[in-house]
C-alpha cells in the first residue's frame, strides 16, 4: 500500500482528511512564533500530525547535519553522499520508533534532497528552499550564505492507535552530526512545541 499524500507545509495541505489540512494553518502560527534563526547548524524541525491511526511526519534538517557540507553537490564524492543520506531517510522505520503495541507500519516515505539546480536557483533568480527572516528578506541572501536541507515526509499507519503514546526518534544515531530537534506537534485536538536532543529523544503523547 502506498500513499501520495503530499508533505504538510511544502506542498500544502494534506488532502485525506480535514483535521491534515488545518494542520498546515497551525504549524505555519508556530512557525511564525519562533524567534531564533531557523536554520541553525546542528538544529532540524519536525512536525507530527496524529489523528486516528494515521501519523504524519515531515522533517527538515540543514545540508551540513546530514551530509557536512551545504554547498552544491559538485563531485562525485558529494553525489555519492547525498545518495546514501537519501536512502537513511526514506527509511523512516530506521528513524521512528513506535511502541510496539502500537503496530505502526511506514506506508510511504518521500525525500527531497540538496541538487546543484537548487543552488543555481538560489544564486540566480529564485530561491527553491529560501527561508526568510522576519522583515521578509532571504537569509541566505542577506548573510551571504547558501544553505541547502533536506525535506522528508512519513505516512506511517497504526493498527491500534490507543497504544501510541510515543515516538523515539533515531536522527541522533542515524545522523550523528545532528544535535537537536525542534518539534511542533498536533494530536487530535491539541498541539505543542518540543525539543528533543541526543540525551532526550522520546516524544511522548
């Protein structure tokens, strides 16, 4: 079984049900509450959307925390990296772990990856994966910097969604460079921030 559901913020609202669709309004208020740099060395973000038995995942995690480097894959040692970085990601059973009673089965995992398109697109007459600060201005632009992440999207399905009350999420050891999470959370009716490190990488419910 496999989904084509989109990712919650990157390619709007998810389109199975109503409850993934407000999910997008919801992270993209929490979002804009955060007054730190976003894209920090060492830090990802995580959004988890629960409702019934259907989990939703994305995640966002800078070049250099997975690969250690965020400039344009040029060699084919930099391709080779990626590649590989690519593979760890899509498999998301390998990067969360549910409590076993919960029965939770990946159905469909997606993964967009740094490309020397991408930066080509930042450097010339867009910005494919541009944040901006809080006046509206690119970051990478205004500091003179590229930045490239990699943005993954999970579907994982639960035959008995009673016994979910967490999530070990295994960035940390997947991805040692990697050093915290920061994560917006929406479950059923209720929402909330966390920050999960490498000492502290359970999300409970």
């Amino acid at each position: 079984m496999t989904s084509n559901t989109p990712p919650i913020l990157h390619k709007g609202a998810l389109s199975a049900a109503g409850f993934f669709a407000a999910s997008v309004v919801v992270f993209a208020a929490m979002a804009a509450d955060r007054h730190h740099d976003a894209h920090q060395h060492g830090v990802s973000e995580m959004n988890l959307a629960i409702e019934g038995s259907r989990v939703e995942i994305e995640l966002e995690s800078p070049g250099s925390d997975i690969v250690g480097f965020e400039h344009a894959p040029s060699t084919a040692a930099d391709r080779q990296a990626i590649a590989g970085a690519v593979k760890k990601l899509k498999n998301g059973s390998g990067l969360f772990a549910f409590p076993t009673a919960a029965d939770c089965k990946l159905e469909n995992s997606v993964v967009e990856a740094p490309s020397a398109e991408d930066h080509e697109d930042k450097n010339g007459h867009g910005h494919k994966h541009g944040h901006k600060d809080g006046h509206g201005h690119d970051r990478a632009e205004k500091k003179g910097e590229t930045h490239s992440e990699f943005h993954a999207h999970y579907h994982f399905s639960c035959e008995k969604p009673r016994e979910l009350k967490h999530v070990e999420v295994k960035l940390f050891d997947v991805f040692p460079r990697a050093e915290g999470i920061e994560v917006q959370a929406i479950i059923s009716n209720r929402q909330f921030k966390r920050e999960l490190t490498r000492g502290s990488s359970r999300l409970t419910f």
